[in-house]
C-alpha cells in the first residue's frame, strides 16, 4: 500500500510539473497548450525561382511536430506577393536522403582531447545519419583537404574519421568556402554543411608582428559567398578561443545555427543534437517569381500543427544571381563638357567577375577604378572626340556565363587652343619693302580635340594659303597678299579631323610701298632768239650854207621829216622784263618739279597718300608745267613782233635816206 501510494505520488510530482509546463490558463480559466516552436534551419536559392526551405516543428518537449503538409504553412512578408508553397516533405516521415559535409578542424591547437573528442562526436553524427544519407569529411589546417567524398558507407567514414592527421595553422575562411562548394555536389538536394573549429584564421606572423591568413578566401567573402550559395551552416565553436563572431555570422548567413561548446565533452551532444535536427526537418518547396537580381525580400513562415498555430519564424531571401548583372548609371541630358565619372554596379555569385570595358573611340581615353560591386570609369571630354559615343560594358562570372549593358552620351565640342607667331606688334604692317617680301607666319598649337587636318589662313575672308603640315608655316607674299594701305584682316583657321574648326582673326594696319625710283626732272631748252643787231643810226651831215648876200634867198619848200627809226635796244630792252618773267616761270617749273620729287619720294616712305591724291598732284604738275610752256610761247611771240617791227623800221629808214 504504501508503494502504491509512493507510486502514485511520484507520479503526481512529475505530471504536475508537466502540466504547468505545457499548459496555460486563459483568461476564462481555460488551459490551452504552448504554441509549437518553428525554427527556419535552411534556405537555398540555387534552383531560383524555385526556392527550398528547411523548417523543424517541435512541441513543448522539443519533440519533432511531424504530419504537416501544404495547407499546414503559410508565408508572409514581402516575398509572400510574389511566392507560393507548392510541395512540403518531411526527411524522415518521406525517408528523404540528406546529404552532409563535416567540416573538422586539425590545426596544431586541436592536439590532444579537443581532436579526440572530435572524432568521438563526429563518429556517433555519421551513426546518426539516415540509411540513405550520405557524408562527407574536409579538414582544415594550413590549408583545406577533402579527406572523403560522398559515401553512404558508414563503415569506411568512421575507419577515415579515426585516421585523419592533424597539425599545422588555422585556414578558417577556406575551410568554409570550400565545405559549402563541396555541399553544392552533393547527390542530395537536401544538404548542409556541420563545421567545427576550435580558433580564429591564422597564418603565421610578418615580420612586423602582423597575423598573416592561412585562407587564400578573406573574411568578408568567404561570408558574401556562403549566403549566396544558400547551403545550411551549423557552426559549433569549441572552447574559448574560437571566433565566436565569425561562426555566428556564418550560420546566421545561411540560416543555420550557432552552437558553443565550452569544453570537448559537450562536443557529442551538441552532435547528437544537430543530427536529430536535420532528421526531423521540413523540406518546404516555394515557388517565388522574383527576379534575379540579388533584391533581398524578407519572408514570415508560420504553422498551424494539431498542437496550435505555432510561432512566426522570420528569414531573409536575396534572389540569386546566376548570371552577371551591369547596371548602367543614368544617361547624361547634355554633352560631356567636363570631366564625368560613370559608375557602373557590376553583381554576380560566380565570382570573381572578369569585366571589360568597350568604348567606341581608343580606349586610352579613360581610366577605370574597380571595387567589389562597383567599376567607376572617369573620361574628360577633351580627350575625346565630339559627338555621340557608345560604352559598353562586359562582365563575365567564373562559369562563363556573360552580360553586357551599354550607355550612350554626347561628347561637346572644344575650340581649338593656338596661337600664331610671327604677327607683326600691334598689328602694324607698314614700310618700304622691295617686291619680293614676305611676311613668315607659323601656328604654335597648344590644343585640338582631334588631329589637325589643315590649316588655312585668309585675309579679308579671301584664302590666300592652305597648309596641311605642322607647324603650318607659310611665307605670304607682302603686295599679292595686302592692299597697300588701309585695315584689313588676317584670319587663321584650324580645321580638324571632327570637321569642327575655330578661327582666329587677327586686324592689321597695313601701309606698305615699294622703294621709290628716281625720276630726272624735265630739262626745259630755251631756243635762242637771234639778237637783232640794232640799225645804225644815220649820222646828220652839216652842209655849209652859202655866206649870205643882199640877194634875197629862195625859200625852199619844206622837207618832210623822216619818222624817228625805232631804237630796238629800248624795245628789247622793254621786253626784257617779260622774256625774264617767262625764264622765271620756267624756273619756276622746274623748282616745282624738283620739289614735286622730293614730294613724291617723302610720299612714298611716309606710303600715306592714296592714288588719287597722286593723280591729282600729277594733275596739278601737268598743269603748271603746260602753263609755264603756254608763257614761253607768249613772251617768244611778243619777241618775234618787236624783231619784226624793228626791222620795218629800219627798212623805211633807209628807203628815206636813199
């Protein structure tokens, strides 16, 4: 009896406490049970769109939830709009094939118990396993070794498990990456990755005291890749120099989970346990019509078991990538007129990504700077060539699968940068230059958009040479080239292979004339005029009269008197003053002459008077050169009457003393 009551008091003791653990009182004094725990263990996105969910439903006891089907899950979040589950399958109510990689680290500081303990542990996991369930077995020291591909022979794993050698650093990163690239050739669809590592990556020390890594793979991408990849992490950090951040990373990137192990006698359990997990596991299909382009969506799951709904369990999805994406920044509205960076966002998960950058012009026309999702590449528009242009952009992931994307922009214009020596200062072309002068012009180019082609030079928009040849020297022949006198404009125009030009004009003051040539004065002849001897005039003879007588003298009739003869030294001499006047004028033609030369030649050093001013003082010079000629003739008219008059004079004079 009192057994029986011992019994049934023991057996009070443990449901009690039960109970209350798997009961609770509502407010209406009902009691219901504790929700079941859902816990998301996996998501892989390698198969996108069709994306495959690991979940395990435990009751109160953490006893698996089986029996649950499509209609049993729902999702939410903001990838519930574009996904739907279409198939649930349960591991060992299916009997579904796992597939696992263990992942073991034998670095020199797992020497003793902690390897030991491993082997244990990972000897009792491949026990655990399913028939149809196959393992695999990676180490990692200095660097990362397969040990056993995929088997299903439970035998041969635990005689390898035994035997595996150990010693050396700690390629952690490596180890990681290449158990989870390992897990990607699993017969199974259903696979994980177990690691064990008992410190942080080390690779030895530099010579400067710095930690060198043992992992070709950095920290960073060996995290970028396990979430891309979507293969289940279970992390398990044994003692205390384990990098617990690194681990819970991993696992949290996959959807894993962390484990901690203080000691190596903790290694078995936690073991046993992450076995039991992938046994009971859900295998939730989900078709998700997203694009592949890495967005990241969040996504609820929950259940509703013959327990209660269960918990709302909380994951992310980031589509793949499998093949690369460029994404081109947006177009420019206006020509590039100043230097401008384009970036371009290059994604892919089969990295490293080979890129390469196709320009329609030389491609030494810009440079390129690449980081890891990102390729900015600067151009300076006066490097380039005007007009529109055309960017592509290769990028090529490790499979070879390839994209591209262009992009389009306008180049502007820039003017030609030049100068021309040679140009007289100030723009002054003036003096006297014999007729073969030329004036020696040369282009000093500083900058053009594109090749020269020609230059060409003009004067008053008229070409007057074309020079294809740097440094575009030309000689322009002075009188064919300028007017003598007077602004003009000299124009310099470099024409380049774009068809665009840029002129410079240059205004001259020009005022140039040939040497002057002696011209001898007019000799102006005087013909003599014959001098006319003047008439002797006769002497009055006195004839004696007879001595009076007292006869009365005859009175005789009076004889007539001659006229007087004309003195013919006092008419030329009163003609002198006119004859000299004449001489005067012819004089004065002549200094007006010799001065009108020294005119002319002043006129053409100073190269100031313009031709009709020249034809008028030629005008003027004819003038008085024909009216001092027009005295001449007067005055030697005027000579010839007198001579003339003298001589009928004299000729009446000696008819009357005869």
């Amino acid at each position: 009896m009192r057994k029986r009551v011992f019994f049934i008091f023991f057996a009070l003791f443990i449901v009690i406490p039960i109970a209350a653990i798997t009961s609770e009182q509502s407010d209406d004094g009902d009691i219901t049970p504790p929700e079941p725990q859902l816990t998301i263990s996996g998501l892989s996105t390698t198969d996108a769109p069709t994306i495959i969910l690991n979940a395990n439903v435990q009751d109160a006891f953490g006893q698996h939830v089986g029996g649950l089907g499509v209609d049993d899950f729902t999702l939410d979040g903001d990838l519930a709009e574009f996904a739907r589950i279409i198939a649930v399958d349960n591991i060992t109510d299916d009997d579904l094939p796992l597939s696992v990689v263990l992942v073991i680290d034998t670095s020199s500081s797992m020497t003793g118990t902690p390897i030991d303990t491993a082997r244990r542990a990972a000897t009792r996991f491949v026990d655990a396993l399913g028939e149809n369930d196959t393992v695999s077995l990676m180490t990692f020291d200095n660097r990362v070794t397969l040990v056993q591909d995929f088997t299903d022979d439970k035998a041969l794993m635990r005689e390898i498990i035994a035997t595996f050698r150990f010693g050396g650093q700690t390629a952690l990163y490596d180890g990681a990456v290449l158990g989870i690239e390992q897990a990607l050739n699993a017969p199974s669809e259903r696979r994980m990755v177990v690691l064990l590592g008992d410190g942080a990556e080390y690779g030895g020390v530099s010579e400067t005291g710095t930690i060198l890594p043992a992992s070709a793979t950095s920290r960073a991408e060996s995290l970028r890749l396990a979430g891309v990849r979507g293969v289940p992490v279970y992390t398990i950090g044994l003692g205390f120099g384990a990098d617990r951040s690194y681990l819970e990373a991993l696992a949290s990137a996959t959807n894993g989970r962390y484990y901690e192990s203080p000691t190596p006698e903790t290694l078995e359990e936690i073991y046993d346990e992450i076995a039991a997990r992938l046994r009971t596991q859900y295998i939730i299909t989900i078709d998700a019509d997203v694009p592949l382009d890495g967005t990241e969506y969040t996504l609820d799951l929950s259940a509703t078991t013959p327990l209660g709904a269960s918990n709302v369990a909380s994951t992310t999805l980031r589509a793949p990538i499998p093949v690369p994406i460029v994404r081109t920044p947006p177009a420019p509205d206006a020509p590039l007129d100043d230097l401008t960076t384009f970036t371009f966002e290059i994604l892919g998960d089969d990295q490293p990504l080979a890129v390469d950058v196709v320009y329609s012009r030389p491609a030494e026309l810009f440079t390129e700077a690449r980081d890891e999702d990102t390729l900015s590449i600067t151009f300076d528009p006066r490097d380039l060539p005007p007009g529109e242009a055309l960017l592509r952009v290769d990028a090529t992931d490790n499979t070879g699968d390839a994209t591209s994307a262009e992009l389009r922009f306008d180049v502007a214009a820039f003017p030609a940068e030049f100068g021309v020596i040679g140009v007289p200062e100030g723009g002054q072309l003036s003096g006297i230059f014999d007729e073969t002068a030329t004036l020696p012009l040369s282009v000093d180019l500083q900058y053009a958009q594109t090749p020269v082609e020609r230059v060409v030079y003009t004067v008053d928009g008229e070409t007057v040479a074309t020079v294809a040849e740097a440094p575009y020297a030309v000689d322009l022949p002075l009188f064919d080239t300028f007017a003598p006198q007077g602004e003009q404009t000299l124009g310099v125009r470099v024409e380049m292979a774009s068809g665009e030009s840029t002129t410079l004009e240059i205004p001259f003051d020009v005022s140039i004339s040939l040497p002057p040539t002696a011209t001898p004065s007019p000799t102006v002849t005087f013909t003599p005029t014959p001098t006319t001897e003047p008439t002797a005039t006769p002497t009055t003879t006195f004839t004696p009269l007879p001595t009076a007588t007292s006869t009365a003298t005859p009175t005789l009739p009076p004889t007539d008197t001659p006229p007087p003869t004309p003195d013919i030294a006092a008419t030329v001499q009163a003609g002198a003053p006119a004859i000299q006047s004449a001489l005067d004028n012819i004089g004065a033609f002549s200094a007006t002459q010799q001065a009108q030369a020294t005119t002319d030649a002043q006129a053409e050093l100073d190269a100031q008077a313009t031709a009709d001013a020249q034809a008028e003082i030629d005008a003027q010079r004819e003038a008085e050169r024909q009216a001092a000629l027009d005295n001449i003739r007067a005055t030697q008219t005027v000579v010839a009457e007198v001579r003339a008059q003298a001589e009928l004079d004299a000729q009446a004079t000696a008819d009357a003393q005869a």
